[in-house]
C-alpha cells in the first residue's frame, strides 16, 4: 500500500509534494526535480485538443520555451509529453502575483511601476530574442520577488490554447510555408502562432504584449483597467486605454508627464517595431524619474565639489570610437538590454540624498530600435557628436548627420547644446536651435537619432 501510495506522488522524475494551485486549464503542483524544488503544471486534458497531432505540437512548443532564458522570466526547467500528459516544470516562485499585491495594496508607487515595466519588457524581449510572443501579460502573470521586480511567466501556452489551429494544419507537410499553410486548412498552425519570424503574425503578438503590459502599469497605478471585449478591434481597446491614461497626470495619481507619454506611447502600433525599443523607453523612465525627485541642483559655488574628467559611462569610462579601417564602418552601440541596462540597474539604485543633489549630465542615446548608449559628462567634458569617426565622441552613422554637427559641454550645473552649423539642424524637444541649455528630459533629435537628457549625482 505504501508502495502504491508512493509511487502515485511520482510524475516521472518529479516528485509530486502538493497541490498549489488548481485552475480551468491546468494544476499546478510543487514538485522536486533531483531533489530540487520546481513548480510542475500538468495542463488537463479538457483544455486539450483530442487530435494525437496537435498534442504532439503542443508538446514540441512546450519544449522550446527553456530557450527563453532571463532574470525577469520564471525559468522553465523541462516541458513535453509523459505517459500521454502535457506538463511544464519551472522554477518555484515563493512570492506573491503582482495581482495579489495589488489587491491587497491599492496601487504602486511611480518608481516601482516603471521599474516592473521595464522588467516585464526585458521580459518580452528574451521571447523576441527566439521568436516566440508570451499572449498572456496579466497581473496574475507575473511574479514580484521584490516591490520593484517581476518575472513573467506562462509565455505562449494561453496563447496557443487559446489561438488553436485545426487537426487539418497540424498534418500538412512540415516544408509548407506559414502562407502555404493558411489558406483552405480552416487554422492556423502552432508555428504560425507561436514561432513566425517573417510574416506579420510576430508582429502583431507583440503589439498584443506590449498592448497588455501598459494595461497592467494602468492597473499598477491603480486606475480601473476595462478589459478588452470578446471581437473588440485592438486599435479600439488602444484608444479606450489611451483615454483612460489621461488621467495619470491628475490627483491623486500625478504621475509625470514622461511616464505617461511611454504608457501612451505603447499604445499607438507604429511606435514600437520591438520589445528592446520598449526597455529603452522604459530605462529613461526609470532614469529620469529617479533624478527628478532629487533635491535642486545646487548653486555655483556653495561647496559641491563635482568630478573631473572626460564623458564616462554610468559604470566605465567610454573610449573615443577607434579609427576604423579603410573600407571599416563605425562601430554600432552597445546593446541597451545588456551592457547599458545594468548601468540603469545601478542608478536606479542609488539613494536619493537631497545634500548630493542631482544635475543634468546623463545622456542616454538609442539607435536602431533597440540598440543604446549611456554617457555621463562630468564638470567641463565634453561630447561631440556626428557622422565622422575621426573626430566625434559619439558618432551617428545617418546622412541627417553632420560630420561635426553639434557637441554638449557640461559647466556647472547646466548642460549645454551647441550647434557646429550643421546642414540638417539640431532638433530640442521639437524646435530647431542652435544653441540651449539642457535641462532633464529634454530630448535631441539629429536625423531619426533621438537622445535623451537625464541627471547625475555629483561625488560626494
């Protein structure tokens, strides 16, 4: 009897120890894995199609998301098919939803809801780094280890169960193409909809994510999130959410006007072409927000003593670019949701101390959708900026480029932009000048380069 009793807790080499959740389409259980604890969802058989086919499918989805490798996803240990069940095992989170925080909660402070949002982006991208949308961004979705961190779980199987393609897709030829696939087969297949890196489909499911998580930083500020009706055209669930963030800037949420324009800007389809552009975004919020609830700059003079030196990174010092080759092109920026992201990460979390005051001095630079840069210009540094290589600290390889075309000059507490009588203008904050002082969160344009001012701290 024991050695039945036993041998029923067991779902090959997991150990099954309790029931954690039950829901519609699965039971999650906490398990052990080689002794190691995990969370093992085992999906129920009725949310299941009856085809062998599809399951077979599904199962091959289930085993690629271990591909989806970063801190801000619940890791997915092991997933497929065992004696005719479709499970996942991932990584055991002993920590609350953030839909249980906030309802016990009410709403997130700013700081804490643009620094989840940038995670849960982070998030997205891992996906998009292997072609695979998540289809399921909600509160009960994701993880808060801490009050200002999250991790995004369950990518693609909501969404696949819920976008089934039909038992006649799942037997064509695997060398038919996702168009060839489509017409007449009364579905879509799972590659179509979880894995379709050259047709729309990725596109548009990463408009859905992105669609989904300003939804959840509405509903993170405590503003009542609708959701989005059966047969409801996305553009106009968009506009519904976009009336409702108009009220960010009011009382009592008096939320900035840089985080509600990312939160809006979300929302509009031709703002974003990947996840990385929403890290980005997301990064300068985290940014700017932390600087701007900094006490004032201090006045010239009244014992702030600030560093010395040339235009520095927020952990090292940025080299000139190095002289390339004939015939070698500039050097591309640093990938802003790696090298560039831990640099936010530090920033973010440094203490605000009202006697070491902030200044603008923070340059945040972002190209080729996800692709950035960050600078920090300390006392008398400056930054040129331009097309050529030679002679530019920070160099933007586009014809609207001048090869000098404007430098910024740190000097007590101002930054200061000046234009070298470029042929196509230096844009700020939408106005073509030829000379300003920067203050934080104005934005540069040269060309389709845009480049943000944020603040830094001067050394104590």
């Amino acid at each position: 009897m024991a050695a039945e009793e036993q041998k029923a807790k067991r779902f090959g080499e997991f150990l099954v120890e309790k029931v954690i959740c039950d829901g519609p389409k699965a039971t999650v259980y906490k398990a052990k894995k080689d002794g190691a604890a995990c969370a093992l969802k085992i999906l129920k058989d009725t949310a299941l199609p009856k085809s062998r086919g599809h399951r077979k499918k599904l199962a091959q989805v289930l085993r690629r998301l271990n591909m989806i490798d970063h801190p801000a996803v619940v890791k997915v240990i092991d997933g497929g098919e065992r004696g005719g069940r479709l499970y996942i095992a991932m990584e055991l989170m002993d920590c609350p939803t953030l839909e249980q925080l906030l309802k016990a909660e009410g709403s997130f402070p700013e700081r804490d809801v643009v620094m989840i949002g940038r995670r849960i982006a982070q998030a997205l991208a891992a996906g998009e780094a292997v072609s695979i949308c998540h289809g399921d961004v909600t509160l009960r979705n994701i993880f808060a280890p801490e009050r200002d961190e999250a991790k995004l779980a369950d990518f693609a199987v909501n969404k696949y169960l819920q976008e089934m393609p039909s038992d006649a897709v799942v037997g064509q030829s695997a060398q038919a193409g996702p168009r060839e696939a489509r017409p007449g087969a009364g579905g879509r297949s799972a590659e179509d909809v979880l894995r379709s890196r050259s047709t729309k489909d990725f596109h548009e499911g990463l408009r859905d994510d992105l669609t989904a998580l300003s939804a959840v930083m509405l509903s993170l500020f405590g503003l009542s999130v609708p959701p989005r009706e059966a047969g409801e055209n996305l553009d106009s669930y968009c506009e519904r959410l976009r009336r409702l963030a108009l009220d960010l800037v009011k009382p009592p949420y008096s939320v900035s006007a840089h985080t509600r324009n990312v939160i809006d800007r979300l929302l509009s389809p031709e703002e974003f072409k990947s996840a990385g552009q929403a890290v980005a975004e997301l990064a300068s919020a985290v940014l700017l927000h932390r600087t701007s609830h900094a006490a004032p700059p201090p006045a010239e003079g009244d014992g702030a003593t600030p560093t010395t030196g040339q235009a520095q990174t927020l952990r090292e010092p940025v080299a000139a670019p190095p002289k390339p080759a004939a015939g070698e092109h500039a050097p591309q920026a640093k990938d802003l949701a790696g090298a560039a992201e831990k640099a936010v990460e530090q920033a973010a979390g440094e203490p605000k101390v009202a006697e070491h005051a902030a200044r603008p001095g923070v340059v945040l630079l972002w190209r080729d959708q996800d692709r950035g840069e960050f600078f920090v210009l300390s006392e008398g540094s400056q930054l040129v900026i331009g097309r050529d290589p030679y002679t530019c600290d920070l160099v933007i390889a586009e014809s609207a480029a001048s090869r000098k075309h404007c430098t910024l000059t740190a000097r007590g507490n101002r930054l200061q932009m000046v234009d070298t009588s470029s042929y196509h203008g230096t844009y700020v904050n939408g106005v073509r000048v030829e000379r300003a002082d920067l203050a934080v969160g104005d934005i540069i344009r040269i060309g389709g380069t845009k480049i943000t001012i944020g603040a830094s701290l001067p050394a104590r």
